[in-house]
C-alpha cells in the first residue's frame, strides 16, 4: 500500500491488485484496512489524480504495465518455515498470461534463491512465450513510519542479472538521494534478513543487559548511551524492553534461522537472540508478581498499549499479547487501553477488558503495565492519575517514564534495567 501509493505520488501510473473485492472495493472509497500515519492522503491524492488505482483484474493490470511488483505476504506456517504459496500462486497465475517483456521484480520477503527459481520456471517458458525479466527488490519499510521511510530511504537494493531490470528499477526510483546497491537477487534477499536479524539481535543485547543491570541495580539508561555513542555501535535499537514483535524482526529471524539449518549450521547466535526475546516479557511479569500488594488473584492491572510499536495498530506478535496470556494464568484482571487497536482476536476476549480510555483501565488498578511506547503515556499527568489507582505503582515495559519524576510523585516505578534506588520517593 505505501510502496504503491507513493510511487503515485511520485507520478508513476500504478495499479493494485488483490484477489478480495471487499477489499478492493473499500480501498476504492479510500478506507484503508490499517493505520498507518500519512499514508490515507496519500491514497486519496492518488486515487483523485487517477495515478492510482484499486482493481480486481490480474490480466488487465499486466496488459497495461511495464513492470510488475509482486508484494504478497510471507508469514511463518506451523512449522516455522515461511510460507511462499501465496507467492507461488501469483507466478501460475502469472504464467497463464501474456508476459513477454514484462520485468517481474519480487517485493515480498523470500528465503535465499527464492528469485532464482522463480526466474528458472520463466526460463522455461521462454521459447513459447518470449523473455520475461525477473528481479528481486526489498522493503525496508517501517511500521508506524513507512511514509517517511519510503521517502527518505536509508539505501535502495536491486537485485538483478539483466541490465534491463536495473536500469528499470533506477528510472523508478529516479531522485532519490541515498546509496543505490546493484547487486545479484541471491545477496539482495540475503540483505533483507541479515538487516532484520541484527536488529533483533540489538533489541535483544539491549535486554539482556537490562536483565543484568536489574541484579546489579545499575541504570541501564547511561550506559546503554555511553555504549551506543561510539561511533562503531551507534544508538539505534538499543532500547531496552519487552521483547521485539511484529509481522518482520520475529518472522524473518526465524526464516534465517531455518536456511541456517537446512545448510546443517548450527545458528547459536541467532537461535540465542530468538530465545532471549521470546523470554523478556517474562521478566516483567516477575517484575508485577513480586511488587503487586497481595493479595494477587482477582486484582485488577491496567494495561497500556497492545500493538507491538506505536504509531501502528498491529498486533502480530506482539509482546504485550504474552503478557496477557501470564496475567490471565495468573488470574489478574487486566483491562487494556490502546490509542489505535480496538478489537482483540476472540481467544483474548475472556482474558482482557478492552478499556474506552485511560481513566477507565486505571480505576481501582494495583499496577499499570506500560507495553507500548506511545507518546501520550508519556506525557500523561501521572502525579494526579495515580490517585484513580488502588496502588500507585507502575511497570514500564518500555523505559518511556523517568524513575526520578515518577518517586517525585510518590509513584512507585519498576522499569526495565532502571535503578532501584531512585524509582521511589522515601524508599
């Protein structure tokens, strides 16, 4: 949706397609199925110029297009390998249409030498049909911030082996001002993984030694800055936490896991970020068991933030759907506030109150959960919310909340690698 919705707006003539009408049809009418900040005025601008376009036919689209995006999903299936057959059953559709000298660049995230085979089974309808040219271009967008990330892209990855496909894929992005790496489709879905992998493996070395931090009640804040500020190791994804979620750092960890092991190498580092995230909310759940006045069962907890970032309403694996999953064993009542998801799948709906607003999740509350790093729960007036609270006692899952001020207010605040000895005033 940002991908096509920007180019747009960039004046290129794209069409979707998709193979659900409803939907379709919504996005026709500008009713986009997620949030996602910027990107409703960027349909609706490309939907009014007429350079975008939402349609339900396959063989129209490509009749009238000179490249083709394929850009479908690529979750996990039950065995933990990812699952390419809504990819696959675009190229058989694909294939049954007239595709000569078309170029096909491949969007979604694929295992290694996925590209590749895509471009052998062409290959082989090349005498009957004519050349089809195949290319590999991978998404670097973020959730919550996708337009931007669009716009002002770190680098832009081309994987090819045909001249035609590259000069293709530069005129596309015609006017970009980053690094622009031309390189084999093989090394190009290597870059998507190997990217997301270390930045799990950031976010995971961050809590590792927030965990640490807590046994030695050492604040981790400093020295994660003081760590982070040499040049070689950089700031970004060093914040401590609940774990990392969503549709892309858990799922492509895992698929580079698996091409690990079906190349018979043993992945210990990989497989050690993996186990390390699974386990953080864990941590913080300790955390509420040990401080939360007694008695424990059948007392209410607020919960703020579902999503697994802010400025998105995607829950995928989200962290804060662990924690849910603790507290209902643990017999708490939670009642959960987030600013953008409204609706839980239905096996959560026996285990969590879905709260209208703030107020309301924190009334009569022996604890509040902060599993989300919105910005409003940090500017929130905690020194007069606290009195809606049985207990003033907070646990931030994310560090958005500074011990200091929160012991100012007489807020009991547990952090995540924060020190104990200025989370409470007269404590």
């Amino acid at each position: 949706m940002t991908t096509a919705a920007a180019l747009a707006s960039m004046g290129h003539q794209v069409t979707c397609i998709d193979k659900d009408r409803y939907r379709i049809d919504t996005l026709n009418k500008c009713d986009l199925p997620f949030y996602e900040p910027g990107l409703e005025s960027l349909v609706r601008t490309g939907l009014n110029t007429g350079r975008l376009q939402f349609y339900y036919s396959l063989e129209a689209a490509v009749k009238q297009s000179e490249l083709i995006m394929i850009c479908v999903g690529t979750p996990l299936n039950v065995r933990g390998e990812v699952d390419l057959s809504a990819l696959f059953l675009v190229i058989k559709e694909l294939r049954e249409l007239d595709l000569k000298d078309k170029i096909i660049v491949i969007k979604s995230t694929v295992p290694v030498g996925t590209t590749a085979k895509i471009a052998e089974i062409f290959a082989a309808d090349h005498r009957e049909k004519g050349p089809v040219f195949i290319g590999n271009n991978p998404e670097f967008l973020r959730e919550g911030s996708a337009v931007t990330d669009f716009f002002q892209p770190d680098r832009i990855v081309i994987g090819c082996r045909e001249k035609r496909v590259e000069e293709a894929l530069k005129q596309l992005y015609a006017g970009f001002d980053c690094p622009l790496i031309v390189t084999d489709p093989t090394s190009a879905e290597m870059i998507k993984y190997a990217a997301n992998s270390f930045l799990a493996l950031r976010i995971s070395f961050a809590n590792e030694l927030a965990n640490l931090c807590d046994l030695l009640d050492i604040d981790v804040k400093p020295v994660l800055r003081g760590m982070g500020l040499d040049k070689r190791i950089g700031l970004n994804y060093l914040q401590p936490g609940i774990g990392f979620g969503g549709s892309c750092l858990p799922k492509d960890l895992t698929g580079l896991i698996g091409i690990c092991r079906r190349h018979n190498y043993p992945a210990e580092l990989l497989t050690a970020v993996q186990s390390v995230n699974e386990n953080q909310p864990e941590f913080l759940v300790n955390k509420v068991k040990r401080e939360i006045r007694k008695p424990l069962e059948g007392s209410k907890l607020a919960l703020l933030g579902l999503a697994f970032k802010p400025n998105t309403d995607d829950i995928r694996s989200a962290p804060a759907l662990k924690l849910i999953e603790y507290f209902s064993v643990l017999n708490l009542k939670v009642w959960a506030y987030d600013p953008a998801v409204k609706v839980l799948p239905e096996e959560y709906l026996e285990k969590v109150v879905m709260s209208e607003n703030i107020p309301a999740a924190l009334e009569g509350a022996k604890a509040a959960v902060i599993a989300t790093d919105w910005p409003e729960f940090k500017n929130l007036p905690w020194n007069k919310l606290k009195n809606l609270m049985a207990d003033p006692l907070i646990v931030d899952g994310r560090n958005i909340l500074e011990p200091e001020v929160m012991g100012e207010y007489g807020i009991k605040y547990l952090g995540m690698g924060r020190k104990n000895g200025v989370r409470f005033c007269g404590h």
